[in-house]
C-alpha cells in the first residue's frame, strides 16, 4: 500500500513578514544606539545649565552641544569634571534614574551635568593671571581683559585679588557670574583631592575636560553660538608651564 507523503504545514506569510520587520527593527534600534553611543563619546553631546555661576551667558536649565573633537583654548566656554570638591561650592544636576542614565550615557538625553561643571577658560598652562590692575581689571600676561560682554551686570571681575602661574597640564576657569561661582579662585588654598599642595584643587586638569560648549540650542528662543569674545584675542603667549603652581593671595602691582 503506497503511503500518502504527509503535507508540511507552511507559515503564514504574515507571520514571517512579523518576524522579519520585528528583526529589522532590533537591528536599526541596536545600530542607532551605537552610533549615538559613539558620537558621544567622541564628536560631542547635550548637557543641562545645573547653576546659576555661568549667568547671563548660560542661564539654568539650557541646553548646550558640548563639541570634543578640537582643543580648548582661552575664551572658550568648557564643560569638565569636578576636579575634586568643587560641587560643594554649587548646585550640579539631579542624577537620572537608571533608565534616564542608560538614555544618557547613549546620547538619546541631554547630560543633567551630575559630576559636571561649566566655566570660562581663564588661564592656559604657563598663563600669568591676576586680579586687578588699577581699573579693577582681571590680567592674563599683563593684558587686562574688558569683559563686557559676557560678565554678569553688577559683578566685579573678582572680589578677591590674586596673582597665579596655570601649571602644567592645567587651566584656570571662571564662572561669568562671578559672585556666584565656586570657580578656581574659590580654590586657591586648598589641596588636591588626594592631599598634595596648597592651590593644586584651583586648577583643572585638562585630561578632565570633556570639551567646549559651541552652541545653546534649547530653550528655542535663546538659541545662539557660543564664541570666543575679542579680548581674548589679543594676549600675550603664555610663558613656560611650571610644574608647580605659583600662587600669590596680595594684589599685583598697580
């Protein structure tokens, strides 16, 4: 008796079309979340203003596009780590959840600045700055800087007079808003976090840098570039990098 050859059950078609756009789908949402992983990791990424200390240049809650791929330079607004016990002188961001993490760390939300801060790059290694020449001045190489345009209305360009040598490897910053930032100054006698010398917590190792913050893009009404003001233009170069800080609390010469 010749046996009937029993019929394979075919799929719907349906079901595998499911199947495959399901696929498809894992794959771009996997491929975009490594893009984006890389791209912030290397090109650039959002962070929130946490503080008032960068006022009115950036005000809190704005979004700013943090670029990583050039060097940093004097003038440029920058966003870094804290350095060690600066976030006890100001407010930072309110850390995310796990989700709002892993959201951020691949770049699909803005950084809420946790662990973050955000000043104005002052001093280059080997930069002289001081505070103040007899118009009240802040100094960077014997040149006075006219910061007009980006220092906040009513403040004085530093409450307290100083003179310092950037060391190597290091930068001076200030915040915009001075009488509100808890910037290099504030750290003048301090040491690093890991003990060391008087004035080593003042300054931010540049390997802390996450990089400059080139434009506001969030609120849409306050969108605008970020750029370097003129009177940074026109300072001297920096003289040699000591490796120790120089640091001098008495007001240079009038």
């Amino acid at each position: 008796m010749t046996e009937t050859p029993t019929a394979t059950k075919e799929k719907p078609a349906h079901r595998s079309g499911l199947a495959a756009a399901a696929r498809e789908f894992v794959l771009i949402v996997v491929g975009a979340l490594i893009v984006s992983s890389i791209l912030r990791a290397f090109v650039g990424q959002m962070f929130i203003i946490p503080s008032e200390s960068m006022q009115n240049t950036l005000l809190v809650g704005d979004r700013v596009v943090v670029e990583k791929l050039t060097d940093v330079k004097r003038g440029d607004v920058v966003v870094f780590e804290d350095p060690g016990g600066w976030l006890g002188d100001e407010e930072s961001g309110q850390k995310r959840g796990s989700i709002g993490r892993f959201f951020e760390v691949v770049g699909l939300l803005p950084d809420s600045s946790h662990g973050h801060l955000i000043k104005r790059l002052i001093g280059m290694p080997g930069d002289k700055v001081a505070c103040c020449d007899s118009k009240g001045r802040l100094m960077v190489n014997g040149q006075p800087l006219e910061e007009g345009t980006y220092l906040y209305p009513g403040d004085a360009p530093s409450a307290m007079e100083f003179q310092v040598t950037v060391p190597a490897g290091r930068v001076f910053v200030m915040g915009d808003h001075r009488s509100e930032s808890g910037d290099s100054r504030v750290h003048l006698s301090d040491t690093g976090p890991d003990g060391g010398n008087p004035g080593d917590a003042a300054f931010v190792p540049m390997d802390k840098i996450t990089g400059r913050a080139i434009l506001v893009v969030w609120p849409a009404n306050r969108f605008d570039k970020l750029e370097v003001p003129d009177t940074f233009k026109s300072i001297p170069a920096a003289g040699p990098a000591p490796d120790k800080p120089s640091i001098s609390l008495t007001p240079p010469p009038k």
